[in-house]
C-alpha cells in the first residue's frame, strides 16, 4: 500500500507521513524541498521498516502533475491513499500582492487538489479501495480580507471535497477534508507574517482528528473543539460583521 502525501517536507505532511508509515503504508513524498524530503523519508525507513519514494516536484504546474503520475505508473505504483496537503498562503492586501505569487498559490490550492484527485480516484474505484484527504481550513468559512485568495482557495477545497464524497459515498472510496485552524507548522512565516493567531495546535493533533473523520466517513472536519465553534458562528454570522472580524484577527503586522 502506497501513500502519496503532497507537501510532505515539513509540517503537516510530515505528521501525515509520520501517521501512515506507522500504520505500514509505503510512502511516496512530493514537494519542492528534496533535501527535506530525503531526511524524512530516511527517517520513515529506519523508524517503520517502510519503503518512502523521494519525487520532488512543484505541483502548482499541470506539467508536473501529470510527470508525477506517469513516473508512479513506470514504478509500477499505485496510490492507495492521496493526502492533498500542499499549499500555501499570502498575507496583505491584494492590490500589493506579487501575481505571480497569487497565480502559484491558486494553481498549487486549487488545481493540484482537483487535478490529483482525477488522476489517482480511477485507480482506486478499480482496486475497489482508498482514501483521499484533502487540507482544507478554518478559512474556507469565511472570506478573509488581508488573505483574499487563500480564504477563497480553502473554500474551493472545502466544497470540492464535499462533492467529491458524495460522488463517492456508495463506493469502497473515502474522502474527506480536514479543515485546521491555527496550526503549529512553518505556514505564517512563509506567508508573510509569523506573528499572526499565536495560539496554535499541534500538527499531530491535526492528524489525529482527520484520521478519526475518515475512519467515520464524514465528508469534513474541524480540527479542534474551539474552532469548531469559531467556525460555526463564523458560516452563520452575516458578512457585514464576519469579514471585518477576520480582517481585525489576521491583520498583517509587517509589509
């Protein structure tokens, strides 16, 4: 059985990578960092006896997506598990923003969870087994000024994984998204401020509960008892006083 966990060089991903292995799932670990990558895929084969596959690639380009798959098919992998858990975030206004940078970040969000899913879903209806988790957020429930597009991208993620479990829930298939709130990982740093929603849980504890909603068959969850309830009010709050809220809670302490 094959993992494949995007975003895999630090964080999150590797808390999932760290979960998985130890459950007895061989890994096959994408991001652009390969020496990150190496070391945990290193570290997965001395703690778990597994076999961990280094691939680095920028997943935000179609092109890549599409070589990661065609290289899996040449090694004769199949993907039992898809983790969609790549992604990043952009801090400021808008009007500021690199658009380079925003194009990257809605390709890598968006496209490659979309994108992914399309190519390993078939192989895993066919087997008549597998797991696809996608990272979601807190912020796709609610537009968040300050974080326009990456709001938007979870929010993207968020109900395309909700449609996908439907497409899918009277098959062997499990999806599900994992929305997290804060989060102990390296994520505000490289958005552009790490001074930002300092009271974080740990990415461990992120695992833990998208591993319990899969195995529950819940189409998402929330990571988190309080953000649970941060998140309701926040999808039944009207606009007018939810986007100003969030904009107060994640204001950009440096440009």
């Amino acid at each position: 059985m094959h993992a494949l966990v995007t975003g895999a060089s630090g964080g999150l991903g590797q808390a999932f990578c760290n979960h998985l292995a130890a459950q007895g799932h061989d890994l096959v670990l994408v991001s652009r960092r390969t020496d990150q990558l190496e070391r945990i895929a290193a570290d997965a084969r001395a703690k778990f006896g597994v076999d961990a596959v280094v691939l680095p690639a920028d997943l935000s380009e179609e092109a890549a997506r599409n070589e990661l798959a065609a290289e899996l098919g040449r090694r004769g992998i199949h993907v039992d598990v898809l983790v969609n858990n790549a992604g990043f975030g952009t801090i400021g206004e808008l009007a500021m923003a690199d658009v380079d940078r925003l194009n990257d970040e809605i390709g890598l969000n968006c496209g490659a969870v979309a994108h992914l899913s399309r190519l390993f879903l078939p192989g895993m209806l066919e087997q008549g087994s597998g797991s696809i988790i996608n990272v979601a957020s807190t912020a796709a429930f609610q537009p968040i000024p300050t974080m326009a597009v990456y709001a938007a991208t979870k929010s993207f993620v968020l109900s395309f994984t909700q449609a996908l479990w439907e497409e899918t829930r009277s098959t062997p298939v499990r999806v599900t998204a994992i929305c997290p709130g804060p989060t102990d990982t390296a994520f505000f740093d490289a958005a552009g401020d790490d001074k930002v929603l300092a009271n974080r849980r740990t990415p461990d504890q992120v695992v833990a509960s998208t591993f319990r909603a899969l195995d529950r068959r819940q189409p998402s969850v929330t990571d988190g008892f309080v953000n649970a309830v941060q998140g309701h009010f926040a999808k039944v709050m009207p606009a007018r006083i939810a986007v100003p809220v969030a904009r107060r809670v994640v204001a950009p302490t440096k440009r």
